[in-house]
C-alpha cells in the first residue's frame, strides 16, 4: 500500500480564536505534533509569546515559533476553501454538524487542493455567532451530555487524533467535487451581497437585524464555487446597474 500523502496535513491549519490561556496554546501546539500537524494560526491571542506557551508546548516549540498570528478570523481564513468550527453547543448559524471522522474525511479530501482548518474557540465563551458564520460546518465531540465541555487543548488533541487516524487510513483520496470559492472570495461576496441590497432598499443599513446571518447560513449549506460566486456577483452588479438606470432616469425626468 502506498503511504498516505504529507502534504495533506501540511495543508490543515489548526486556528485558535482569542486564547485566554498561554499555557492552552502551548499545549495545543503539542497535541498537533503528536498527531503530524503543524500549521498553528492565532487569532487575537489574550498572551502571546510567553514562558507558560514554551512550558506546555515541550518539544512543540518550533510550532509555536512559526505560528501565524491574525487580526481577525477572515484573514486566517482568507485562503482556505473549508473551514469547520469545532464546538460543543449546537448553534443555528452553521448547518451542518459533522462527528471528529466524518469532519476529517472533509478536510482530507479538500486538503489536496489548498488549505482548510479546524477553528477552535475561546476557553469560556467558545465560538461566537460572527466567527461560526465563516464557518462552512460544525464539528462536535460527542461528550458526556452533563458535562460536554472539553479542556481547549483537549479538543484539539482529538481532532488532531482523527485526522491522523483518517489520514493513515487512506493511501488516496477521490478529488474534491468542486473548484470551491476561497473564505476571501466568500466574504467578497457577501460584503458586495450587503452593499447591493442596501442599495436595492431590500436591507434597511440601520437596522439590517439577522438578514445577512441568515443569508450566510444559506449559502453555507450549499458551499460555493468560484464559478458561482462570479455569477451571483455579476447577477448583483446587474441589479445594481438596473437600479441606478431607473433612479437615472427618475432624475432625469425631474430635471
Ligand atoms: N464554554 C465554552 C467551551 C469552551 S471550551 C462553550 O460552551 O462553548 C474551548 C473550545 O474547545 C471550544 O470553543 C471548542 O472549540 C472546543 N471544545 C470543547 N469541548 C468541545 C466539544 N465537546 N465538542 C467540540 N468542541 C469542543
């Protein structure tokens, strides 16, 4: 049997968004090791670079050394095409809620084309609403229901375990169905969406309420293509263009 492929875990990136606790990163930079991953990415840490970091990380210090730290959740996502939040609390943001295997098949199979994550939340808040909706799917670890609440470096150990696992599992993997839209392409389609319907007076922008929630979760569900976000980009510049024609010319018969 042919070995299973290194550049697929190369390509998952393990993010942690706003850590409270050094010490929690450092212990998921070496639960990653163990498993064969490396690509840590840093949200807005609370502490970061610090000695408590070094001391759980033990042998996984390179890892922190070359963790990526972002601003904000989008740029750490900006180039993946699947990003999956992991969390204990079914939310109504994020679709669908895939198990720790069928998540790593997922992320495999689209790991052969570019990058993908695993998103992890804060200690005591988890994820937020706004960063599950850049989320394609939900992850969680079935747990004991009266204590579902994993140590942080926890979780990540068993992602990182059944990715492993499923990686050592397959010598090949069927190619990715689509040529899927980059987390920056999506979030350029849903800020151009909010524009347009702002302009269309369907979204009121003082009280836009839950409607590009809503809307994010729709599209979600379905993951789009490249190709498809160009279309609905090109439907929307032509709406925009039809609406300014008709206000040009409300204008213009009022001169
Ligand atoms: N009080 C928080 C828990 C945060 S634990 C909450 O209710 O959301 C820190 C992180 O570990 C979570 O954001 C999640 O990414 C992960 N985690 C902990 N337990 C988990 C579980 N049972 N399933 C999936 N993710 C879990």
């Amino acid at each position: 049997m042919t070995p299973a492929d290194p550049k697929l875990l190369a390509n998952i990136r393990i993010v942690l968004t706003r850590t409270s606790h050094p010490g929690n990163i450092g212990a998921a930079a070496r639960a990653m090791k163990t498993m064969g991953l490396g690509q840590l990415v840093l949200v807005d840490p609370a502490i970061f670079p610090n000695s408590q970091a070094d001391a759980m990380a033990s042998g996984a210090a390179d890892l922190l050394a070359q963790a990526r730290v972002c601003a904000s959740l989008a740029e750490a996502l900006a180039d993946t095409t699947l990003a999956l939040g992991v969390s204990a609390r079914r939310r109504d943001i994020v679709a669908e809620v895939l198990t720790p295997p069928e998540a790593s098949i997922r992320l495999l199979t689209e790991a052969q084309a570019g990058p993908v994550a695993l998103v992890f939340g804060n200690e005591t808040s988890g994820l937020s609403n706004e960063e599950l909706s850049l989320c394609q799917g939900l992850v969680t670890i079935a747990a004991n229901p009266e204590y579902s609440s994993l140590n942080l470096a926890a979780a990540v150990q068993v992602l990182s375990y059944e990715v492993r696992q499923t990686w050592l599992d397959h010598a090949s993997w069927p190619q990715p169905e689509m040529d899927a839209a980059t987390g920056e392409e999506i979030e350029k389609f849903y800020a151009h969406l909010e524009t347009a319907l702002a302009e269309l007076e369907f979204l009121n922008p003082g009280s836009p309420g839950k409607l590009m929630l809503k809307l994010r979760r729709l599209f979600a569900r379905t993951r789009l293509a490249k190709e498809e976000v160009n279309i609905l980009r090109g439907i929307l510049t032509a709406a925009q263009e039809a609406k300014q024609g008709t206000n040009g010319a409300r204008n213009h018969g009022a001169e």
